[in-house]
C-alpha cells in the first residue's frame, strides 16, 4: 500500500467536507456528542461507521479480537464507562461478523500464545452452549452460530456492569446484539432481549 494515497485522500476528503458545508471542522473540533456506544471486531472488514452510514461525531467505538466485552479488561471497561456514564450514549452495540478468524481460532485445537487467554473466552461461549452448537453438524453453519452466540454472552457482559445497570435504570439505556455478514453486507439485528437478560442474570449480577 502507498501510505501517501492515505494522505491525499485525506485532503479530498477535507475538500469533499467544506465543499458541502464551509462549517464542518468547526463543529468538529467543538466536541462529541454521540448516541451509540459500538464495539466491534477488528477485523479490517467491519468498518464501524461505513457500515452503519454514520459520519465523525455520531459513534463511539471500541474494537477488538471477536468484539469481546472481558470484565478485566481495562481498555473494554474504560470505554464502556467513559461512553455510559460520561457522554451518555443511549445505545451499546456489540456487532461480531460471519468469518470472523477469531472465533473460527477458538473453535480449533491450537496453542497461539498470547491469544490463549484471549480466545479462552470465546471457548468459554463453546462450553455454555454446546448442547446447541454440537447439534449444529454443518462446521460453517455451527461456526455461525457461535459467531451470534458469542454476541449474546458479550451483551450479557455488558449487563453485568454497574455502568450498564445504573443507565437502564436512570435512562433506559438499551444493549443491543448485530452480526455483520461479510458474505452481503448486510447488518443483522440478532434482536437480543436485553431486558430478559437483565431480569434473569440480575439475582447474581445486580450491583447497585
Ligand atoms: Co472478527
């Protein structure tokens, strides 16, 4: 790749900005006030913003291996916190994807280093559902099928912290699950019921 592409693509872009509107940066550079909170994977196909149709300013995004929401993790758990409890998003999204490597890494015998511990989490998805998922025989369909599964438990995640709990209760904050499919383009709506979650998990988990 020709890393000077990326910066004269940077100044179409201003120019392709101002040309629509000479205030843009302006605005810009006043501050954030984003309604979703997005946590993604990283891979290079799930691009947060383009795929939603959504510009600078409008989503607050965290990404990494297999969108995973790990309550040790500092980096996840300050994102969750600043983008809840200080910009006060109305929406977190947790958005995996069909052929994510991550998943499909877990889902393989192999010892990958530091990714171990990482991954575990995801086998850890494998074992509270394997009933399901060994009943699943075709390999890409059950290979799917924990690609959602493993957003279910991410939003599940999220409801276990004290940030998520007190905003739904404060605001009516709302967690929602979304696959992207690679194959089409298409955003899937996995239709999680959070409130369900919440309610069930909420005996163990309530923390306020
Ligand atoms: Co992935």
């Amino acid at each position: 790749m020709d890393l000077d592409r990326v910066f004269e693509n940077n100044e179409a872009w201003i120019k392709e900005k101002l040309a629509s509107d000479a205030n843009y940066f302006d605005d810009l550079g006043k501050g954030q006030n984003p309604e979703l909170l997005f946590i993604g994977c990283s891979d290079s196909r799930v691009t947060a913003e383009e795929l939603m149709g959504l510009g600078p300013g409008e989503a607050f995004v965290h990404r990494n291996i297999a969108n995973m929401v790990i309550s040790i993790d500092l980096n996840a758990m300050s994102v969750v916190t600043y983008a809840v409890e200080h910009l006060k998003v109305n929406h977190v999204v947790v958005c995996g994807h069909y052929g994510c490597g991550g998943v499909k890494a877990a889902m393989q015998s192999a010892d990958l280093g530091i990714l171990n511990p990482w991954l575990r989490n995801i086998r850890d998805v494998y074992r509270i559902h394997k009933m399901e998922l060994d009943g699943v025989l075709n390999e890409e369909k059950r290979y799917e099928r924990l690609v959602e599964l493993n957003v279910k438990e991410q939003c599940v995640n999220l409801i276990k912290t004290s940030s998520v709990q007190k905003a739904y209760r404060d605001r009516g904050l709302k967690v929602h699950g979304w696959v992207f499919d690679v194959h089409t383009g298409k955003l899937i709506d996995l239709k999680i019921d959070f409130e369900k979650y919440l309610r069930d998990i909420m005996e163990i988990y309530h923390l306020d």
